[in-house]
C-alpha cells in the first residue's frame, strides 16, 4: 500500500476530522462506580480501552494497571454516545483476562482484556464498532504496514480535562469526558521479552491545547492510519489498523515526552493467543 508522505503539521483538517471520528467509535472511557465512605455512589475515570473482538469473543482491550482498580462491587461505566448518558455493568458480570503484568511500570509488559457478556455487546454495537483482531492477525504479524506509512494516534480519555458539572437532565452533578485522539509519529519500535513496544513521542513546543499528563489515557488504542489520494486528488484513509495499546508516560522533560504503547506483536499474536486460549 503506498501512502503520499507528508508532515502532520500539513494534513488537512477535514482528513485529520474524519479519522479522529471513526477511531472515537472505537474508543471507550472506563469508569469505576463505587460507593464512597458515606455511601454516595462516585464515579473515576480509570483508564480507556478500545472495543476489539477476537473470532467471537467479544469486549475491551485495554491495560491490566486499570483493570486492577475494579474490585467485584464496583460498576464499570462505558462512554458509548457524547451525549449525556450512563452506562453501567456490574463487574461481577464480566471476566477479565490478565495478558500480562511486568513488576515495573515503565517497563511493561501490561495488557489485559474485559470480556463483555452477550447482552452487552449487542447493546454496544448500537453505538460503537469493534475492531476484528483475528481479521488483520496474519497480515500484522507477517506483512505489516511501513512505519512511514501514514499517520499513528494515541485515541484514550484524559483526567486532565474531565469536569463536573450540573446535569442538563435534572440529575444533580456529572462528570464530562474529554476523548483525545492525537497524531504523532511512532518514532521507536523493539522488542523486550515475547512483547513488542512502541514509543510516541509527544512535543509541547507548538502546542498548547495538549494536556500536562496523559492520566486516563491508560489502555487507549495505538492506530496507524494510511492515507492515499483519491480520485479527485483529495487524501483519503485507507484503512484504521489498531497497532498497539498505551500504558505509560514517560515524565516531560524539555517540553517533551513519550506514551509507551505495546506493538502490533502483543496485539496480534500475544493478545489475541491468550484471549482464545482463555476463553473459547
């Protein structure tokens, strides 16, 4: 697949609109719904996650340091419209498969799978898509894309830009979600142990609608997006591969830092060998 190479700073926006929209219907805030110590029910951003189905396996994809927040009485919100809305489900209803944990943070690995029950899938695929890993598996792990071929983003929530505010439904005080989707480059790509990691590098210097930290973005898709030139010379997607998840930020120093994501490898055969191994 060739991909016209052209610097970010110079996509268009309608282009950079139209990916960002369709990687956010993938993409999924996580919420942990508890009750506090005087019983009121409080709701925290934990972590994002992309919706991914492996065969028939259906559920989110994200890191395994948020799904180590939940604990069995807690509720799992999802953010599945921008609208005002809430969407729950007790976690004793779902399974949580444990991809791998390292003991250092920075270090990884760290990836893990909430597996959705039947009813909650067809409810979310009402408003969202799940991104097909066993489709793209042979191709990933055998003949992926250049890394100069079209543009990466890093889609999650930040806790940075979450706000409380009154409900415009009447129902007291809610928390609104801001979702991320920034273009960058995957500038460094290798190999620790049986997983494969990718860095993003993200610059303040001309930017200043970017959060100070990246808190909530946890779990949240790595995407390559190919573009081409269409037939009426406009550039176009050719594809949304999810080729990665993010799971650390590394601290800002000279107005820099990066997002450490897992690689296309812990995704592709990592991934998706344990999930069918554990749950078909």
């Amino acid at each position: 697949m060739s991909s016209p190479d052209i610097p970010i700073s110079e996509l268009p926006e309608p282009l950079l609109a139209q990916i960002t929209a369709v990687l956010h219907s993938f993409s999924t805030a996580l919420i942990k719904i508890f009750r506090n110590a005087r019983g009121r029910e409080e709701g925290n951003l934990i972590g994002s996650g992309t919706f991914v189905s492996v065969g028939n396996i259906y559920g989110v994809l994200t890191a395994h340091h948020v799904t180590e927040l939940l604990e069995r009485n807690d509720l799992l919100g999802l953010i599945l419209v921008p609208e005002e809305h809430r969407n729950v489900i007790p976690v004793e209803h779902i399974s949580i498969v444990k991809i791998a944990r390292g003991p250092v943070e920075a270090e990884g690995p760290d990836l893990s799978f909430i597996v959705l029950p039947s009813v909650k899938v067809s409810e979310v695929k009402h408003y969202k898509q799940f991104f097909n890993v066993s489709r793209y598996r042979d191709d990933m792990l055998n003949n992926p894309p250049e890394h100069h071929q079209g543009v990466w983003f890093v889609c999650g929530m930040s806790n940075e830009m979450t706000i409380e505010e009154t409900s415009a439904q009447g129902t007291g005080r809610v928390k609104s979600l801001a979702g991320l989707c920034g273009a960058g480059g995957a500038n460094r790509e290798y190999v620790s142990g049986d997983f494969d990691y990718i860095e993003v590098d993200v610059e303040y210097h001309n930017c200043t609608e970017l959060p100070q930290t990246f808190g909530g973005v946890s779990g949240g898709g790595l995407w390559q997006v190919p573009v081409r030139i269409a037939a009426d010379e406009r550039l176009e997607p050719a594809d949304y591969i999810l080729s990665g998840t993010a799971f650390y930020q590394s601290e800002l120093r000279d107005r820099k830092r990066f997002i450490k994501c897992h690689g296309r490898r812990s995704i592709y055969k990592n991934f998706h060998d344990r999930v069918v191994e554990t749950c078909s």
